[in-house]
C-alpha cells in the first residue's frame, strides 16, 4: 500500500477512556445498552416513531450484544446474518449490503436518515465510509423504501444510527464504552472509544477508532480449482494459505455538540473516515497482453513496484441538525443537512492510476403533523446535489454533477374492526431527477426523468399471537450515471464496461406477505414476496473482450424476482444451569428476465485506442437469469446465557449456485461455523467490562460468494479467532 500519515487514535481513545473509567460512579447507570426485544426498538429511519414490529415494511434491528456479535470490518459483513441479506465482496476492504438479491444503486446506505456521500454505488471496488462498530444500532428496511429515500433505495435501504448528533440530554452526565480486540486470521488489531456527555443545556458525543491487519489466511489456494482446471494450471504451493494484498487500515474519528432545549435542539458535527485497502487478484491491468505490452509492463513493475492495486480513501462530513417540537399543526420539525468531500485514489503499485472525487450535499426536513382524521402522518422534501469527476487514464466514468429533488407524504390508522385491530400504512413520492454530464469527455446527453413511487401496507393483528401484514409498492428509479455513461476498462473487476445513455426509468411492482406468530416460547416470521421489474437495469457479459479484458455491457429488460425468508426463534429452557434458545433462518431468491433464454443478438462498440477507433463486436445473450444473485441459505444458532455469562454456536450453510445468467459460472456451496463467549462483569462503581472471545470460520472451509466478481480469485478468510475487551462507563 502507499505510504500515508497515520494517526494514532487508538492511543487517543485510550487516553480518553481511561480516566472516565476510574472517576466517580454516575449517579444512575444505564441499563438500556442490552435491549432484550429488537423488534421493540424504535426505528429511526422513519420519521414516524415505530418499532420493527408495528411496521408494515419488513425492517430488522441490530443493536446491544447482537449488534456487538455481529460487528465486522464492513458494513455488509456486520448485517449478512439477518434473514434476506447478503453482502457483496471485494476483498476485506469492501462488503456493501444485498439486499434480496439487489446491490449496488438500489440500496441506499444511510447514516442515521442521511446519505453517507461515498461514490459506492459507481465501482463494487469502493468501501462504504460508514464504520460498523461506533455504530448504537443498524437498521435494514427491506423492500423498496423508495418513499422515504428516493429512487436509490428502491431495494431498500440500511441506516447506521451512530448518534453523533446528540438530540435530547441523557440521565447520566457522562457515559461512554471502549473495545480492544485482537484477530488472528490476519493479526487484526482494532481499538475504539466514544464518550457522551452533557453540561446544562449542551450535551457533547466524540468517537474515535483505529483498525489495522495483514493479509489474511485462507484454507488453501487463491484460485479456486475451477478456474485452474479451465486454464490448465497446477496449485502453486507458494500461493498456499495467504491471501496476497489483502491487508486493511482504517482510520475514523467524530466530534459532536448540540444545544438542547425543552422544545427543541440544534447541533452539528465534523467527522473523518480513512481507509487504505488491497485490492487482492492481480487487476492491475487484467487481461492478455501481446509481446511489446509485456516488454513496458515489466518496465513498469520496475519502476513503480509489483503493480498490486490498492485504494486509499479519505472523507471528510460536516453535519447540522435542528428539530423542535408542537408548532402549530406540526407535532415535530426536524432538519438535516450534510456536506461531504470524498476522494478516492486508486494505486497501481506505487504510481497513481485513478482519482475518484465526489462533493455531496444533501438536505432532508421531516414534518409530522397532527391526526387529520384518525390519520398520523408526516411530509418531508429531500434535495441532493453530486459533483463526481474521475480523473486518469482509467477514468471509465466520465466527471457529472446529479441533482435529486424529492417531496413525500407518509400516514398510517389504526381501525377496531370485530376481527382484530388492523393497521393501513399509505404513502406517495415524486423526485426530479437530473445530470449533467462533462460533454467534453462524452457526446452523451445530459438527462433530466420524474420518478414517483406509492406503497400501501396492512396490517392485521388478528390475535396477541398472530399477526398478518401485506405490502403492496410501485417505485421508480433513475439510472445511475456508472449506467449511463461507463465507456472503458474498469481495472477493479477486470472488464471492459459500456453504459447506454439512452436508459430509461426503472419501475417495480411488490406484492409481499407476511406472517408473524407468538406462540408461547416459539416466535415464527415468514415473509413472501415477488416484484416485476419493466425496464431492469443489469451489468450483462458478452463473449467479447477487448485488449484481453472481457466485455460487460449495461442493458434494460424486464425482470421478475421472487423470494421467501423464513425465521425462528424458539425459547427452550430456563433453569438454574442457564436460559437456552434456539434461532434458526432461511431464506431464497430468484431473479430472471422475462424473455426465454436461448436467443443472442450482436451489438457493435466503438473502442477508443489513442488516436484511432476499433469496431467490437459482441454477442449478448437475452433471457435467462440474472447474474450474481444471491444463494439460498440456512442457518442456525443455539444460545446461551447465564448470570455474568453468555455463549452461541451456529451455523449457516450458502447452497451452490448454478442458476447463472450466460457468461457465468456456477459456484459451489460452503458452510460457516461461527461461536462467541462473552463474561460480563459489573463493578460496584456501575462500570461494566465484558470480555469476549468470536471465532468464524471454525471449520477452515474454503468459502467463495457467488455475488463478487473476484470469487474465482477471492475466497473467504479462513478460520479467525477474536480476543476482546469491552468497557462501559
């Protein structure tokens, strides 16, 4: 990786932790860190007050010791567990949240209700700038919520609450928490701290956190024995064990302050997120090279190193947040504003290939008003503004500036009918969406498209124990600029992308039922679901390549998905000996186009070569499935818990893959072991301190996600065991 200035938070976050450790009890400890029921914690990406269960969109919580069992080095990673979710991955640098089979721009990541103002959506190379573990509690809306967020989110959205805002005065006038953790997979070494505090009227959060690892361990080869049967090479026993240039460094850090009133607060804050990552494979340049490319590209590796890719990322976020409460017909008013700079450079051994900068901006006011008619409800105008440019010689976007107006009503009622109490949950949106494209680098048009999106949800409690929802949604969205425009070698996947400028707006129809039963011990949640797509936007492989890299294309078919998730959570025993349960999930998706698969059609390409054009052309497959959609999956994980103590051990095994679209290969499925054991101490002065052990990955297996595009190159880590220690003052 390139050399970079490091600062030591880690050392900071000591010195910080230490003495609020050793001062005075508070006067009145906390006890809500550990919420015992998920499904009653307040969801902050509505602007409704809601819980996960009295929503009629699918959400799920992560928070407490879920949250801190979870917690990996991406965003992605940290929510994969929960029931529809995946993540992609791009080595340990990079995992983004998938969503029932969709990724990418169709998942807004948010941080708390604001967008995080990376450029993760243009390159699956790109790390989200959103660190999991300073996070209080990460929610995953799943199914569009294009109506609160816009056409970004219209496979849903996960926001990150990190409360570096603070909005009301806590009961204690200090408090805070501290971690230490040690990996060995790849000698990870991770520290952070956050400290709350308030002084009368103005109350203070500061974070900060500091990770570092080495390349990682794998079970066997970097190659899977696929990819080196269709070459015809043999294991290189060199390459044994080690994951080449995969090490990770991340730096975060954050500083809060509000005023706080008995009606309302005002705040800001100012934050840093820094990463340098590997990105393992060997896509330097990709591809087949003729005898005078070799000749310069050994002449380059001299002077410029191994040409390994590797990515430093820097982003710097300033926040202001305001809301007051009972204004007129207004219950509450709440405004957030963020301006964000993001660069991205991307190293071909020590030389500069690409430069990704990325300026967004972005206001949100939520409005609830007062029940009109039994109806509560809330208006809201969201406005962004993007100026991207991609500066170098592998610039394959070309630089534009996106601008995103939104307004949008939600509401909900509750009626007593002689059957049970039924809920109706009804909302509208309509966006501008445009972008102006840099018309120096491309003869593309600029584009200018609406979008609107409706929902309604019902939801009937028929019982204490059995309550039924359905979900009905029309959303749009917007093609992205990536879709649009893309025209070059994109070095992070290896491939040679085409936009298509003449894209048009994407429109989905859900339908999804649901069931939730309480049984006595047993908790039991189903959910199917099924959404056509017109006009889907999809990255499609040809049989082409271009200077030996293959051919992708952006195309616009309609598409149909469907899905089931399936979870359970069973109390079994409490005894003396401890309080045991069970969780065991599942879930499936399916995601075809419309037409038959079978039929090719050939499209020519303009290729730029310096000074001269070349003519490509290129078979592209209709029909079929889609690729790199998720596998099905089932998982288990038996619990533990006793006095100062908890322990799980579960299981979840990822089914092969072999409904691939044409162009791609099949993948084989893999099981992963996973266990923690947590002991908990409270002291006398109300400090907590909690020690813990994780491990993943127990049986070393080789592990390949079908949904990364360096599967064939990129397994899994293999087997880690994390040493820790937690603080809470």
């Amino acid at each position: 990786m390139p050399a970079h200035p490091r600062p030591r938070l880690l050392a900071i976050a000591l010195l910080l932790a230490l003495p609020a450790f050793a001062a005075e009890p508070p006067q009145q400890a906390q006890h809500d860190r550990q919420p015992k029921d998920l499904a009653a914690v307040e969801v902050r990406a509505t602007p409704l007050a809601d819980t996960a269960e009295s929503l009629a969109t699918p959400v799920d919580v992560l928070a407490g010791s879920k949250l801190d069992e979870a917690k990996a080095g991406t965003l992605g990673e940290t929510v994969a567990r929960l029931p529809g979710v995946q993540s992609s991955n791009f080595g340990p640098g990079v995992g983004r949240p998938i969503i029932r089979g969709l990724d990418g721009a169709r998942v807004q990541v948010l941080s708390d209700g604001l967008g995080s103002g990376d450029v993760s959506t243009v390159s699956v190379d790109h790390a989200v700038s959103i660190e999991p573990f300073l996070a209080n509690q990460i929610e995953v809306l799943k199914g569009p919520a294009t109506l609160l967020y816009g056409s970004g989110a219209i496979g849903g959205a996960v926001n990150v609450v990190d409360g570096r805002i603070p909005e009301s005065i806590a009961d204690v006038p200090f408090s805070g928490r501290a971690e230490l953790r040690r990996g060995s997979v790849n000698d990870e070494a991770t520290g952070m701290v956050r400290i709350d505090g308030n002084a009368g009227a103005f109350a203070f959060h500061f974070d900060a956190l500091h990770r570092e690892t080495g390349d990682y361990a794998i079970p066997g080869y970097p190659e899977s024995a696929a990819l080196m049967a269709e070459h015809g090479e043999t294991p290189d026993p060199d390459e044994a064990g080690i994951l080449r240039n995969s090490a990770v460094r991340t730096d975060s850090a954050a500083l809060g302050l509000s005023w706080i009133g008995a009606r309302g607060f005002i705040g800001g804050s100012y934050s840093l997120f820094n990463t340098a990552y590997g990105i393992p494979g060997g896509h330097a340049h990709g591809g087949e090279e003729d005898e005078h490319e070799g000749e310069h590209a050994e002449e380059e590796a001299e002077e410029h190193g191994d040409g390994d890719v590797s990515i430093l990322m820097d982003q710097r976020r300033s926040e202001l947040r305001a809301g007051i409460d009972n204004v007129g017909p207004f219950q509450s008013m709440r405004l957030k504003l963020a301006d964000t700079d993001y660069t991205h450079t991307e190293f071909e051994g020590e030389a500069v290939g690409t430069v990704f900068h990325n300026r967004s901006r972005e206001a949100r006011a939520e409005l609830v008003h007062v029940p009109v008619a039994g109806w509560k409800g809330a208006f809201g105008v969201q406005a962004s503004k993007r100026d991207f440019d991609a500066i170098g010689d592998e610039a394959f976007v070309p630089a534009s500036r996106s601008y995103d107006t939104g307004l949008f009503w939600i509401g909900k009622r509750s009626f007593d009918t002689a059957r049970g109490a039924l809920q109706v949950d009804l909302g509208v949106r309509h966006d501008d969406n445009r972008i102006d494209v840099d018309n120096v680098v491309t003869a593309a048009p600029d584009r200018h498209v609406h979008t609107t999106s409706a929902s309604a949800g019902f939801g009937w409690k028929a019982s204490e124990a059995l309550h039924l929802s359905l979900g009905l949604d029309r959303a749009q969205r917007a093609p992205g600029a990536e879709e649009l425009y893309s025209n070059g070698l994109h070095v992070a996947t290896g491939s040679f992308e085409f936009g298509d400028a003449t894209l048009g707006v994407e429109t989905a129809r859900r339908i999804e039922l649901g069931l939730h039963l309480h049984h006595g011990p047993v908790e039991v949640q189903l959910s199917a679901w099924q959404a056509r797509y017109d006009d889907f936007v999809y990255l499609a492989g040809t049989d082409a390549q271009v200077d030996g890299a293959p051919l992708r294309v952006w195309r616009q078919d309609d598409a149909r998905f469907h899905g089931l998730e399936a979870k359970l959570d069973w109390d079994i025993a409490g005894t003396d000996a401890g309080v045991w349960s069970l969780n065991v999930f599942g879930d499936i998706v399916r995601g075809r186009l419309v037409a038959d698969a079978g039929s090719t059609a050939l499209q020519v390409f303009e290729v730029e070569h310096g000074d001269h054009v070349d003519a490509v052309t290129a078979r592209v497959a209709n029909g079929g499935n889609l690729p790199r959609i998720v596998p099905a999956r089932v998982g288990a994980t038996l619990r533990w818990e006793r006095e100062r103590w908890r322990a799980s051990l579960g299981a979840v095994r990822y089914a092969k893959q072999d409904d691939v679209a044409a162009y791609e290969t099949a993948t084989p499925g893999y099981t992963l072991v996973d266990a923690h054991v947590a002991w908990h101490i409270d002291t006398k002065s109300g400090r907590e301190l909690e020690l813990f052990v994780d491990a993943n990955n127990l049986s070393d297996q080789e592990a390949r996600p079908h949904t990364s595009f360096l599967k064939d190159v990129v397994p899994l880590p293999g087997r880690n065991v994390v040493l820790g220690v937690r603080a809470f003052f």
